[in-house]
C-alpha cells in the first residue's frame, strides 16, 4: 500500500509538470502568487516583480515640477536591444538608421500612451497609498473590512494591469518591428538571447519541479528526496492559500469544504509519511542505488567506527 501511495502521488505530480510544460504559453505562477492571502501573502507578492507598477510607472517631476512618467524601465530596456541588434546582426547604415527611427517612432508612443493616463495613474498610486496606510493600520478583524481590503486590493490590481499589459503589447510588437529589417541572411543568424525574469525562473522551477519530484516518485528514484521536495512545495502552496476559517477570501464551495485540513495538507502530510520509509527500494530504482551505493557506505562505516 505505500507502493500504491507512493506512485498514487508521483503520477499526481508528474501529470502536473506535464500539463505544464505542454501549455507553456498558458501556464504561468504569477496569478497563483498575486492572488496569496493570509499572514505569508506579502512575501509571496515579493516575488512577483513590480506586483503595483510602482517601478515601471514611477511618477516623477518635470523641469516646471509637473508630475510626468518617463517610463524609464522600458526606454532602458528599449535602448539596450537596438544595441544588442545592431550589434550581433552588424547592421548596415540604412539599417542602423530604420531602427533608430522604429526607435524613436515607439518612445513617442508610449510617452504618448503615458501622458495621456498620467492623471487616472496618479490617482491610482494616491489609492495605492491609502489603501497600504489602511492596511498598516489593522482592523479588527471584523468580516466585512476583511472583505472591503481584499476587493480594494483587487481593484487597484486589475487598474495597474491593464494599464501595464498595454505597455507590454507594445513592447513586444516594439521586437517584431526590429526583427522586419533584417535580411534573410541576418535572421539566420537566430534571435536575441532573452535573459531570465523573476516569473519566468518561477515558471520554471514549478514546472520542472513537479515534473522530477513525481518521476522519480514513479521510478522509486531518490524517492526520500523527492518526497521532501514535494513536501516542501505543498508547503508553500498551503501558505499562499490556508484553509483557515479567518481567511478572506473563503476557499469557493465549488472546490469543498476544508478547517485546517485539506487536501494539499493531507498530501503533504503523505509525502513526510513516504520520505521516512525505504518505498523508494520497494518495486523502485532505490533498491539498487542502495545495493550498489548506501550499502557499501554503510558497511564502510560500522567498520571505521566499530575500531
């Protein structure tokens, strides 16, 4: 029966890792991160870069001591692909000079886009601050203030994403614009390197997590490590979303009713149950690790110690 348990969870968490990398394009840890409650949910928005746009859309002073967003975050990064491209595709002068103008032509846009919701993103970040002041503050825990900062928090949420995402679709249609004024010979050559981002390892650890932890679940292969790894994992997922009675907002009926213990807990409590025992050897690939590895350690070492 821990056999049965034990490949019971790996192919829980193998088909998990699967469907994730299969829908790569879908997949992605930052909504389950931004959407922690309870006492642990700020350090998991800590992972999520800019979770308020307080970065990307800093509001700053002009030269007359207007308030104006520069959108510096995206200009640098902007700027530093033009160099990138002109750099590893040795562009030509008429090249050279197209791309400084595709350049130009969506540094405009966007101190455009910028200028022209300066006053609703203002507004927004003066919200922000009393919404954070208000939270700072505490309540008394009284249900209905739970649920006035949670629907506060998630409105501002959605303003900032919008606004945001709007940027991005420009920034990505920015690269394609770059892209088109290469030669067939230039394209050959491959794309850019992109370079990690906080989401993006996220995604990949998740994904490729769960992928191993449930393989070698299945295969019985360092089963004692991958139990604990997805221990672990579970771990944080009950810490972004604990079944606790006092928690806004309630887990939805749809998914059942839980106090304390749900579903995750009881697997996870399985998973410390797995990784104290030998399963990993029984019908596992563990057995001859040990024969061929653990074994001769531990005889290596009764007699060092025995003498």
């Amino acid at each position: 029966m821990l056999v049965a348990l034990r490949l019971a969870i790996g192919v829980h968490f193998f088909y998990e890792g699967v469907w994730k990398i299969k829908h790569a394009d879908e997949f992605s840890a930052e909504p389950f991160l931004t959407m922690a409650k309870g006492p642990a949910a700020p350090l998991y928005y800590a992972m999520v870069y800019d979770i308020n746009g307080q970065k990307r859309l800093q509001v700053s002073e002009d030269e007359d001591g207007q308030p104006v967003i520069k959108g510096e975050s995206y200009l640098k990064s902007w700027k530093g692909l033009l160099e990138r491209v002109v750099d590893k595709y040795k562009l030509g002068d008429d090249q050279k000079k197209g791309a400084l103008e595709i350049h130009e032509r969506y540094e405009d846009s966007l101190q455009e886009y910028l200028a022209a919701n300066l006053e609703d993103i203002t507004a927004y970040f003066g919200a922000l601050e009393r919404h954070n002041r208000r939270k700072a503050e505490g309540n008394t825990g009284a249900a209905h203030q739970k649920k006035r900062l949670w629907d506060e928090q998630m409105k501002l949420r959605g303003e900032v994403n919008g606004w945001l995402e709007e940027i991005e679709g420009r920034a990505e249609d920015y690269q394609s614009a770059r892209w088109n004024i290469l030669e067939e010979d230039q394209t050959a050559v491959g794309g850019l390197p992109v370079g990690w981002t906080m989401s993006g390892l996220m995604d990949f650890a998740v994904t490729w997590g769960l992928t191993a932890i449930g393989f070698c679940m299945i295969v019985g292969l360092c089963n004692r490590l991958a139990c604990l790894g997805g221990a672990v994992f579970l771990i944080n997922v009950l810490l972004t979303q604990p079944p606790w009675p006092t928690i806004y907002p309630p887990v939805p009926a749809v998914v059942g009713h839980a106090l304390v213990v749900d579903k995750n807990f009881v697997e996870m409590v399985a998973m410390f149950l797995l990784a104290t025992t030998a399963v990993g050897r029984w019908g596992g690939l563990d057995y001859f690790l040990y024969r061929w590895l653990g074994q001769p350690i531990e005889v290596y070492l009764r007699k060092k110690y025995r003498k």
